[in-house]
C-alpha cells in the first residue's frame, strides 16, 4: 500500500503565518512515499515568491512531483506573461511541465494546464491528450495510474453551474482516460476539497475513476473552509 500526499494552491506571497512549517512538520510525521503538488505554487509569479516556494519544496520530507497552476503565470507583468509564462516556474520549481513518476506500484502522470491566453481558465491540449496515450496506455494490472492536473475535471457536490472553472477539452480526455484505465484523478484551484466519481458528471465514461480536489494548503484565499491537504492511501487489490 501506498502513501501519497496531495498538497495544492500554496500561493506563495499570500500564505497564512508559521502554516507553512506546520504543514511540513505534518509530512515529517506522516511519512508518505510521494508528495504531489497540483499547482499554483505562487500568488503573482514574483521571484521572490518563487524562491519561497523553493525552499519549501527542498524541505520536504519525500519525492514530489509537480505541475503548474494559473497563477504561476505573472498577472501584471503583461511582456512575460506572454513571452515567457512559465519561465520562472522552470527555473525555480523545475523544467518539466508534464512531469511523469513511475516505481513498482504507481505511474503519476503530471498535465499542465496553465494557459497565458486566460485569466484563470485552463486546458488540456490535444498533445498533452496523445501524451497521456503515450506514457499510460500499457497495460500494467500492478500499478496504479494517476493523472494530475491544476484545473478540476469535476464541480464540487451539488454544484452543477456552468461557472465552475472546469479544465478544458475534459470531454475530450475522458474517452482517453478510459482507455488508459486512469484509477485517480488529482487537482487543485477551486481551494476546495472534495472527491467523486467522475460518471456523476461525465455519464459517458465506461469505468470507475475517482477525481480528488485539494483546497488549499497553507494560503489566506480559503472557500470557508480550513487550510487542508489530502493523504491518500493507494492499494491496486
């Protein structure tokens, strides 16, 4: 059985006061084997916040893997929001924006879904699509799959609205999802946290996949609900 921890929407430079220890204080006890981080690692991009968000990356206690989240892309600073929105995310948190982590028991495939056109929206892009067919279509019974995304594949219980900033072309992905036999799908942005099984939304899926949300770990922009991150415990039986 595996421990993986689910960290999301740190917002670095709009952080709660000493939850940031405390947090990494809770992963040194709870002693997962991988921690997967689904975006929004700072609140405005600003180097300052990026290189916060990298001293907490190297004291973490396990292996991470990581994606973007929209506000990793700057807001304000118009020239590099277009020219080179994510620079900063390669250079202080890591160059792989479509990260993948495989052992003996997980395949973890990492999407960016940051887009510089938008202001918070996001979206899968049909490479990313043939990406996931590359890297997770194998048949592999022992293992378990997990796709990670910043943008939600699925609105909170009981809100249906149109307003809910879902990924885009997640339509799309489902059929592939299938296919690839996905067990779990991680996410982040709405700093909410809940969990549900994506046939409730997507009445054309064939199988059984569970979609988890995290809210935010350690930021102020809580949705009255507290700080929180998920542990999930994996087990391919």
């Amino acid at each position: 059985m595996r421990c993986l921890a689910h960290l999301s929407d740190l917002h670095f430079g709009c952080e709660e006061g000493g939850l940031a220890e405390a947090l990494l204080a809770d992963l040194r006890e709870q002693q997962p084997s991988l921690i997967a981080i689904s975006g929004d690692f700072t609140q405005r991009a600003r180097r300052s916040q990026y290189r916060a968000a990298r001293a907490f990356l190297e004291r973490l206690p396990a292996r991470w893997i990581a994606v973007p989240g929209n506000h990793d892309v700057p807001l304000y600073d118009v020239l590099r929001r277009f020219l080179s929105p994510l620079g900063r995310y390669r250079k202080f948190i890591t160059p792989d924006l479509n990260p993948f982590y495989e052992d003996a028991e997980l395949m973890l495939l990492g999407l960016n879904t940051a887009r510089s056109l938008t202001w918070k929206s996001g979206r899968i892009s049909l490479e990313q699509l043939a990406r996931v067919r590359a890297t997770l279509a194998a048949p592999a019974p022992e293992k378990f799959k997990v796709l990670m995304t910043h943008h939600p594949f699925i609105p909170p219980p009981g809100d249906q609205a149109s307003a809910i900033d879902l990924v885009g072309r997640a339509a799309q992905a489902i059929p592939v999802i299938d296919e690839c036999r996905i067990d779990l799908l991680l996410a982040g942005h709405l700093h909410q946290g809940y969990s549900g099984n994506i046939s409730t939304y997507y009445p054309h899926a064939r199988r059984s996949i569970v979609s988890v949300q995290a809210g935010t770990a350690i930021s102020r922009r809580r949705r009255n609900e507290p700080n929180a991150y998920n542990l999930l415990w994996l087990d391919q039986r």
